[in-house]
C-alpha cells in the first residue's frame, strides 16, 4: 500500500482505531481495543497489521474529524487490496490439519467449503496473548525459585 499510494498509507499509521467484540462462547467477553491499523517502527519497518472489519468499532479519535472521509477512503482502498487476487494465498486444509501463527504478522481470513451432503467446515481458533504467556512463565519461574529456597 506504501508504494502505491503513500498518504493512504501514512493515514493508516497514524491514527488507532476502535475494535469491539462481545459474545459468549465458552465464557462471555467483551473485548475492546485500540490499535493503528498499520504500525510502523521508527525506521519505517512495518511490525503489525490489525485489521479486523467485523470487529471495527464506531468510535475515532477526535483527531481524526478534519480528515475522517480522507481515513474512510484510505481504509476502503486498503480492504481493497486484502482481497485482491495479487496478495492473496489460498490452500485447503485437510481434517486433522493445523496452522499456527502470529497474529501480527499474517493477515489472515478462512471461507468455508461446502462438503458432500451440504455440510461446511469447521474451524476451531485458538489465541495465545503473549503478554499472558509471559506473565504465567514469570509466575512459575517464581514458585519454581520459592520451591527451592525452602
């Protein structure tokens, strides 16, 4: 997006946008979250992608009301290009298959296949945040330290 068509792109590394999420499943959540859909290091080196239209919030920052039509089309063009045929990589898995990775780092999707008898498939998501997994090794790393003094 950078190379073809820079304001878009610095638009889109310069003002967060508002993600919701509220449900049940196995608990209820509620998740609410501000993130630049585009960050960028200072060196320019782009570290995350967040883009998430189903979860997109309502609100912005005020900072973002002279240039919100600006914004819309900007975000609209990059939508775009997720789903242009050039940047796309498509590949069927097979049951019992898995696929791992960062969230940041992939910008990812899955559509459904319609199986013999009109069933579709199934994905099941996992997340792991790692300011958690982090936490929980610090904690263990602790009682394991504790354990040992006594």
């Amino acid at each position: 997006m950078r190379e073809r068509n820079l304001t878009d792109f610095q638009l889109l590394t310069r003002y967060p946008v508002q993600y919701v999420d509220v449900g049940k499943n196995y608990l209820d959540y509620n998740v609410e979250a501000w993130h630049i859909p585009i960050s960028v290091s200072s060196s320019g080196a782009i570290m995350a992608v967040c883009f998430n239209n189903h979860a997109r919030g309502s609100q912005y920052p005020t900072s973002l009301n002279d240039r919100l039509q600006e914004w819309y089309e900007a975000y609209y063009s990059f939508s775009s290009l997720t789903l242009s045929p050039e940047f796309l990589i498509e590949f069927k898995m097979e049951p019992g298959q898995m696929v791992v990775f960062d969230n940041h780092r992939v910008l990812h999707s899955w559509s459904s296949t319609i199986k013999e008898g009109g069933s579709c498939g199934y994905l099941e998501g996992a997340y792991l945040d790692w300011d958690e997994v982090r936490s929980r090794a610090r904690v263990i790393l602790d009682k394991m330290d504790e354990m040992a003094d006594q």
